[in-house]
C-alpha cells in the first residue's frame, strides 16, 4: 500500500500555519499508515500527543452566526480569534472513566493491518455541485460482509484532512482494531462545507448558508445514500453514527438529534456556537433516550466549552442518559483525538 507523503510533512509546519495544513489534497489515496513507527513518531504535531501542551493548534477558528457574513479567521496557536487555551475553568470530570489515552494511541504500527482512505467523488443534486469525500474502509474491507458506518465531521474553515491527517482518525482506528477494543467499521469525512468542490475544499465562504441547511440537505438526501451505493453497509440507524469536533460537533447535534430516525451513535466534541440551543435541540427528552450513545466531550482550557456544558447540564435535567468527558486540553487537535479514542470504543456495541 503507498505511503501518504503527507502524513511525514506535518512536523515541518510551522504551527502557526496549522490550519493550512488541511489543503493538502491528493487525487487518489490519501492515507496509509506509514511503514516506520519511529518516523511516524518523530512527524506527529504535538498538538496530537497525549500530554500536549495546552497551547496546541486549535481545531477550527470561531463559527459564524446566522446572519453573519465570516467568522474569525485562522492565525496563530489559537488558530483564530479568540481561541487561544484559557486558564483551566475547573477539575477535569469523567476521566476516571476515560482517562487519558496511553502513549502511542495515534502513532503508526508496521505490525498491524492498515485500513485506507480514498477520494470519492459524487454530484449533489440538492446543491447542484459535484462534491467529494473522504472514506476509510478497515483492513480486511470486503463485500461479503457489511459494515457499520460513522460520518465524522470536520471544524469550521477546515477540510476533512483535519480528521485524517491531523488529528490521525485512520491512525487510531488500525490501532483499536488491532487491539480488538473496537469492531471494523467504515468513517466517512465530508466536507462539511456546503460550496466546497474537489476543485476548492476550502472555501472562504463561512456563512451559515454554507455550514446549515443546505449542508444538512446534503448529508441526509446525498451523502448518506451515495454511500450506502457504493460501499457495501448497513443501511439502518443502528449501523450509523455522525460525529465531529467544533462546527462539525455542531453539525452532529443538530442534524442528529433532529434525525433520530437515521442516527443511533451520536457524538460531539468541543462544539462550537453554531449548535443550537439545549431546549431546541432537546424539546421532548424520550426519543432522545432511545439513542444507543450521546457523547459530550471538550477541554477545560477550551474558551467554547459553555457550549457543551450547557447541553450537558440540561441533559441531566431532563434525566437523559449520556458520556460526558471534561478533560484538560484546549480547542486543538489533541481533543480530537483523545475523544475518538474514547468514543470509538463504544460505538456500534451490543
């Protein structure tokens, strides 16, 4: 399998240009795990590792508002306004049950099967644009069997590459299937941007036409069953998860929990202001409880945590059930990962 030149480029940007280093597009594979694990080491972003400091990249910059025409733009650790670590607002919580990751969570392993990631292209009639993805098929990935599927969501102003190359997501699936602590399953990496095109990922238009409504059509009348054509999955909401980190986490509860119907395993981490508020997203707590997992997890060092600690306190109110994990990083890539980590572990479970 070839190696993702990429994946071995990333030490050599400057953090200060982190967000950049989601442009990176390749017209065919886009990942594979790289062959030497001490190299693989010596390339990871230190925002990536377990003990990062709390000044790391940050995984989105500030999403826009409704009626707003941008939001903050990237530059600097914080990777945009405002979204630099903050003194810790408290003690961590829940890490007794999800403590941090051991070393060597997110570093590739040569002694292990690998999964891929490759480029797919679709036409989106809802938007009338031809749109690509990013899919990761386990090792082993084979039509004889189907698979369970999660649609895992980028930040705001990012591209998918966030999750695949930053944040290492193929990285650290091989490696819980290898130790067996989850069962295979596919990831699909949209691009949560509702004007991006394989031609331009990244566009500059952030407004909320852009990461809303129309993104949400999108996900619901085109991607989902584009998938469900072309690769060879289940097809009901007990075989489908929707995640993401930042404006993705925010895409994640408002297009799951509007969609109980399609969705079983929802899971956000360290959303952003795009999220709707708690009683919107949450009008009747008994449909919600049917959903086999609702994970909520962000940094104490991360200044939109209010966010998520709204949602998750109007949870316990309304006594729904649900995965809560407050640890010590910021808004940044070590969030990310240790939160898929986590909450891969429970999804798609008995």
């Amino acid at each position: 399998m070839p190696r993702h030149p990429d994946m071995h480029r990333l030490a050599a940007i400057p953090q200060i240009f982190a967000v950049s280093a989601c442009l990176v597009t390749p017209t065919a594979l886009v990942y594979a795990q790289a062959a030497n694990p001490a190299a693989a080491a010596k390339s990871a972003p230190a925002a990536i590792a377990p003990t990062a400091a709390p000044n790391a990249q940050a995984a989105s910059p500030t999403p826009a508002q409704p009626g707003s025409p941008t939001a903050g733009r990237a530059g600097g650790p914080g990777g945009g306004r405002g979204l630099g670590p903050i003194e810790p607002s408290g003690p961590p919580e829940g890490l007794d049950l999800y403590p941090e990751p051991a070393a060597g969570y997110n570093v590739a392993r040569e002694d292990i099967p690998h999964g891929q990631v490759e480029i797919v292209e679709y036409d989106s009639k809802t938007l009338g644009l031809r749109r690509m993805l990013r899919v990761y098929t386990p090792p082993g990935y084979s039509t004889a069997r189907k698979y369970p599927v999660l649609y895992l969501h980028h930040g705001l102003g990012n591209t998918s590459t966030e999750w695949t190359q930053r944040a290492r997501a193929p990285i650290i699936i091989d490696n819980l299937l290898a130790e067996k602590k989850v069962a295979p399953f596919i990831i699909v990496f949209p691009s949560g941007n509702a004007t991006a095109t394989p031609a331009d990922e990244k566009q500059g238009d952030r407004t909320q036409a852009s990461y809303g409504t129309p993104y949400h059509e999108d996900l619901v009348k085109e991607i989902i069953p584009f998938v469900e054509a072309k690769y060879s999955v289940f097809a009901d909401r007990e075989h489908r998860a929707i995640a993401g980190m930042s404006m993705g986490g925010g895409q994640s509860l408002n297009i799951g929990l509007t969609n109980l119907d399609k969705f079983a395993w929802i899971a956000a981490v360290a959303s952003a202001p795009n999220t709707r508020p708690p009683a919107e997203l949450v009008p009747d707590p008994a449909p919600v409880k049917k959903l086999k997992l609702l994970w909520l997890s962000v940094g104490n060092r991360d200044p939109l945590q209010r966010y998520n600690r709204d949602l998750h306190t109007y949870l316990q109110e309304k006594g729904v059930a649900h995965s809560w994990r407050l640890d010590t990083n910021g808004h940044d890539t070590a969030e990310m990962s240790s939160s898929l980590y986590h909450f891969a572990q429970k999804l798609f479970q008995e």
